[in-house]
C-alpha cells in the first residue's frame, strides 16, 4: 500500500511520541482520527470521499501501531454516534462537544492507566 503524506505524518508523530518514550511503544497511546463528515459542518464536504480517506488513514494507523505494540484506543468508532446524537458536537457544528470528551477519555482511561503502570 502506498501511503499517503497524512499517513507518513502522523507515523512521523508515532515514532516521535515512541522515542520521547524511551523507546518503549507500550508508554504511547494511539488514537485513530474520527470522521469530521459526520458533522453539521463536515457534511457540506464530500462525506463519502472523507469517509474513505479516514478509514484508509485509521486502518493504516491500527496496522502500524499493533505492529509496533503501541495500544491503540478506536475513538473514531465512538465518534460515529455524532451522526445520530446532537449532544455529542459542539454548538459550532464541527468540533466535538465535551459529552463526546468524556466518553473519549472514560475509553481511553485503562489504557492509560496500563501505559503508566497504575493499576485498578
């Protein structure tokens, strides 16, 4: 697969994120990116076009991050339910709102907490 420059970027970041770690990916937590067309404002775009482009993207960051053994926490799949729930994008209609936040971080919390050696 011929990555794209998003990819390469937000590898880039990964490798970065991994060194500043000393070298111990299982200290970084991945996030995949949510898709911004299920907004008010992302859907004036081209939905599908940004669909695609984000799950190729996602699909390449879970390949790489998996590989490496960095965790990876998928709030792109939490993001999903903005299509259909309001509360969940800000009054701007293109940010996330702090109920999607939340939820974000309540996902992320264990890895988190495995990342730093902390325990329930």
């Amino acid at each position: 697969m011929r990555l794209t420059i998003p990819a390469l970027l937000c590898l880039a970041l990964l490798c970065l994120a991994t060194a500043l770690a000393d070298d111990e990916p299982k200290r970084v937590l991945g996030l995949t990116i949510p898709n911004y067309g299920l907004t008010p404002v992302g859907s004036v775009y081209d939905t599908a076009r940004i669909r695609l482009e984000l799950e190729d993207l996602n699909d390449e960051l879970l390949h790489q991050m998996v590989a490496r053994g960095t965790p990876v926490v998928d709030v792109a799949a939490l993001a999903d339910a903005a299509a259909d729930e309001p509360v969940l994008v800000a009054r701007d209609g293109l940010h996330y709102s702090i109920e999607m936040y939340r939820r974000w971080v309540v996902e992320m919390l264990p890895a988190v907490c495995e990342a730093l050696g902390l325990r329930d």
